[in-house]
C-alpha cells in the first residue's frame, strides 16, 4: 500500500539541540522520521517506529513512521537535514530559494531501515 | 568560582543576551535563563564531536596535519580554483564575516549565507517593497496583535514568546499574554498553534491567496474575495482582518512556511504590501524569524561592504548580484563550482540532494568547531573556536539590532577571524609567488 502525500519540511526543538552535535545518534532519531496523521498511518499498516520509504521525483529515502495529530490528511512532515533533503527539490524556481515544501510524495512501508548520518553522506561519494 | 552574568546566546537568531553562565577550571558547569537549544549548546560543546584538530583527507581518510598544513592545503585549492563558492558565515561573529567577504574578493569567489535556504526571499521582498520593521523591544512594548505566520517559535526560537512576544510584559503590555490577541497561520496545528487565541489552518502553499484575500478585506474590496480561500472560509478571513486593523499595533512574524512555500518571495512581497495597507488603520509591522544567530548580521556587514545582503559574485572583479543565478544552490545545481569553502553552517545537511551531489565531487574547505555532515565530504578540515563561548565578536538579532558576545573561557582553537586572515595572507603569498 502506498499513498500520495505533500511533504514539507522544518525546524523540531530536538533538531535544533542536535545542531552542533551531529554525528550523534541523539541528531538521527531527531531527524530521521516523517510524520503523518494517524488516518494516514493506518492506511499504510504502519506503527510508530516501522520504516517508511519516502520517494519523490528527486530520490528516496528510508525513514522512521512517526504520528502528529496536527498534521492534515495527506501532509508528511521531515523535519530538516540530510535526510529531507535526500528527497527534497533543488529547484530554486530563479529565487535561489530550494523546494524545502510542498513537494509530491509516494509513501509506503519497507523492510529497509534508515540509514545513519555518515552512511547516508557516502551514498553521495559513491555516486 | 566566575559566574558571568548577561551573556548572549549564539544559537537562534533571537540571540537572548540574558544568559548567566558559571565557569569552573575553564568549563561550563551550569547554565541558566538558556532554552533547550541554548542550553545544548552551552553544556552540550563538552559532549559534542569536535573536530580536535586539523585535518586534510588523504586516500580517502581524513588525517590530523598541523594548522599551517591545513591553511596552505585550503589556499591551494583557492588558488587553483577557477570558480569557488564560498558559503555559510552565519554562525560566527560579523568581525569574521568582512574578513570572509575579502577572502571572497581576492579569490574571486561567489560568496553566499545561508539565508540562500532560509530568508533569502524575505530579503527579495524587501527590495520590492520594503520592509517595515520594528526591534523587539517596540514589540514587547506595544504589541497587542500578534500572528505567527509559518513559524514555530516553540520549537526553533524557544524563549522568543516570553522574551519580545506573547508572553513577555511590557510598558503598554503589562498584562502579558492577556493583553495581546495571538494568531497562528500554518499548514498544521503545531505547538505554537495550540497556545494561540486563533489557529488558521490554510492549504499549504496558499499563503499568497490569503494574504491578498486579507488585503482585500482590509481595502474594503470584500465582495471579490470568495466563499473559500486557502482552504479557509471567507467568514474567519473577514475576523482575523478584523483583528489585524482593530488592533493597536500590530506584529506578524513570519518564517519558512512563507519564504520555502509556493510563491516564495512574492509571500513576503505581497505581505509587506499587507502591512502597508493596515498602516492606513492602525500601526503594523513585520519581523522574519531569523535562524543562524547572525545571517542577520552576513546581510549587513555585505551589505555595507558590498551593496548586497548575500549570493555576491566576485567572478568579475566587482560585486555583481542576482539570485536565483548567484545562489549557492543554484550554482551548485548547475555544477558550477570546482571548489568551495564551507564556514559555520553545513551545506551538507541543509542542501537538497543535488547540490550536495555536486559538493561531494569536487574539493571542500570547512572551517567548524563541529563535525557535522560536510565533513563527511570535506578534503580540508580547519577546526575554529565557537563564537559567544571561546571567542568575542558582534551578532545581529533578528530585529538587526547588534550585541556583543562575549567571550567566556580559553580554547586552542584559532577563532573564525584568525583563520580566514591566515587564509587570506597564505592566497596572497601563493598568488605573489606564481
């Protein structure tokens, strides 16, 4: 089961207290999830905690299911770092501005799990 | 033992200057008045990943080397690079961003903050319409309407509600909270938008159809205005435009979910022309939530210096601007650049996928008192002191106005300021020599 959401991205109190500390594991279990209603959650067959791919026309990433009652039907939420942006668009629309919200996205549940800060930044040295 | 007393805080762009910081054998051993993202990064530099040392990447491993090692590697790559993107300068002190602007100049690089993934719109919408403004200090006095527009300052400007906000009790405020109407305009009920008098839940990426939806109101033009806009209903647009002009002075804060959302500047744009128009009412004003504690103070210093805020082209000799062409990101994205010096924000983390793409093919320069994902892409890694802790220096809040920071304990690590003044003298000597 996959379903289409929006996604967008932000700043999270714990995120913020993992800004100078990340390549601790304290900055990966705060940045490392998507959230989504309960509604949504259900939909997918996912729990708190389950892995979740998130895809867009940009790339994937693999990340944990997290529930946020705040969050509309439809809307995921990542909150910024290099997991996002494994997902995010680059387009600056001519304003320098990258695509940080409202990006199109498939959303279904994985076997895979989330890759670690230094893991995740390899992939781009392999590339 | 010392106990200093009002020092500032060099996380967030609130940058609370009213932090009391006790100092025991040259460690911090207790903070207080700090948030939980100040208060991390006080007590938290003990336990965090320093980069303990210089390092140069060799056969894909990074390596201690000396720091004169470091700084010649780094002046090499400047020397022989034919287009560099110097990028960051945003956590570190205005004293170390002029000298980065004239590392930029001499190496005729394109030098970019990181309000290119941050306020860099808000900036464009003030070059198109200004950009009404107030300090803080106007807005604990006087405020008594405040809206959260696409931001949460609960989670990333923790203390600002009970310092220059809703909470905080001024001279024409002194009931505090009970004084202000409080409104949060977002695309999801956060956790500033459950302390909030009225939350407006819009369609994400719809800002500017309720902005100019609210202007038309405020202009009397209600009838052009439909049933629903924005996902919301014509009735609740008419009361927060009631609220907004009934009001003795008005603030709207506004943070990413404006400037990274559908319209980006033409957000900030259109809302500056709102605050025009509600000052045909009453007084109002705009603050943008600013993130790294000093990006307000890289778009002074260049603009003083350069006649620009940020994403200044040296390339030609002179400054030359044009977002959108001179981003960081959309150099990045182009594949432009064949190195770069990233300082005080990580690109690694913060850039979409792209850009970080391109980073990791060609040689990176960081300079950081943290390991953080650009390291992981770096070729040459040059450990600084952290401004506001070991090292002084001036920051602008996010009002523009500027504070000292002080410097509370020793470090071995050479400051921000030493480091690019190394660099500079290390390009000039290399240039002189071929």
């Amino acid at each position: 089961m996959k379903i289409k959401a929006n996604l967008i991205s932000g700043r999270t109190a714990n995120q913020g207290a993992h800004l100078e500390a990340k390549t601790h594991k304290g900055y990966f279990d705060a940045c490392a999830y998507c959230e989504l209603n309960s509604a949504d959650l259900e939909k997918l067959g996912a729990s708190e905690g389950d892995s979740l791919k998130v895809t867009t026309e940009f790339g994937e990433v693999v990340v944990f299911a997290k529930a946020n009652g705040g969050n509309p039907d439809g809307l995921a939420f990542i909150p910024m770092g290099p997991w996002a942006n494994a997902v995010l668009s680059p387009d600056t629309h001519g304003c320098g501005m990258p695509g940080f919200k409202g990006v199109p996205a498939e959303i279904e549940v994985t076997d895979e799990k989330p890759l670690d800060m230094k893991s995740l930044m390899k992939k781009y040295l392999e590339d | 033992m010392p106990v200093i007393k009002d020092a500032v805080c060099s996380l967030c762009g609130s940058l609370c200057d009213d932090i009391t910081v006790t100092v025991e054998d040259n460690k911090i051993t207790k903070i207080e008045n700090a948030c939980i993202l100040g208060h991390s990064k006080f007590v938290g530099m003990f336990e965090h990943d320093r980069i303990e040392t210089p390092m140069i990447r060799k056969d894909g491993e990074l390596v201690p080397v000396s720091y004169e090692e470091a700084i010649e590697a780094a002046a090499k790559i400047l020397v022989n690079s034919k287009r560099t993107l110097s990028y960051g300068w945003c956590s570190t002190s205005c004293e170390a961003i002029s000298g980065a602007i004239k590392l930029a100049e001499e190496t005729g690089s394109l030098i970019d903050s990181t309000a290119n993934v941050c306020h860099g719109p808000s900036a464009l919408a003030a070059q198109e319409k200004g950009s009404p403004s107030a300090s803080l200090g106007v807005i604990k006095n006087r405020a008594d309407v405040i809206v959260f527009w696409g931001c949460n300052p609960v989670h990333a400007h923790p203390r600002h509600m009970s310092r220059y906000s809703s909470f905080s009790k001024g001279l024409f405020t002194e009931k505090g909270r009970k004084a202000r109407t409080m409104t949060v305009i977002d695309v999801r009920k956060t956790d500033t938008a459950k302390l909030a008098d009225k939350y407006v839940e819009i369609e994400q990426g719809s800002d500017l159809l309720l902005v100019t939806a609210l202007r038309s109101i405020v202009n009397g033009h209600e009838d052009v205005v439909p049933e629903t806009i924005a996902g919301v209903p014509k009735a609740e647009i008419i009361e927060l435009a009631e609220t907004l002009k009934n009001g003795k002075f008005v603030c709207i804060f506004f943070g990413m979910g404006v400037t990274q959302s559908r319209s980006k500047y033409k957000n900030g744009d259109a809302m500056a022309s709102l605050i025009s128009d509600l000052n045909q009412h009453t007084k109002a004003v705009m603050i943008g939530m600013r993130g790294h504690y000093n990006v307000t103070g890289f778009g002074q210093v260049a603009t003083w210096e350069t006649g620009f805020p940020m994403a200044i082209d040296f390339a030609k000799g002179y400054p030359y601007y044009n977002p959108g062409e001179t981003g960081a990101n959309d150099l990045l994205v182009r594949e432009e650049p064949d190195a770069a010096i990233i300082a005080a924000a990580d690109a690694g983390a913060h850039f979409p996928q792209k850009a970080v793409r391109h980073l990791a093919r060609i040689p990176v320069i960081q300079i950081d008192p943290y390991a953080n994902p650009t390291t992981e892409l770096a070729d040459v890694v040059i450990p600084s002191a952290i401004v506001g802790i070991e090292a002084e220096g001036t920051a602008y809040r996010m009002d523009a106005i500027s504070l000292h920071m002080k410097k509370l304990i020793d470090s071995k690590f050479k400051t921000d300021e030493e480091i690019v003044k190394d660099l500079t003298v290390k390009v000039r000597e290399l240039k002189r020599g071929a």
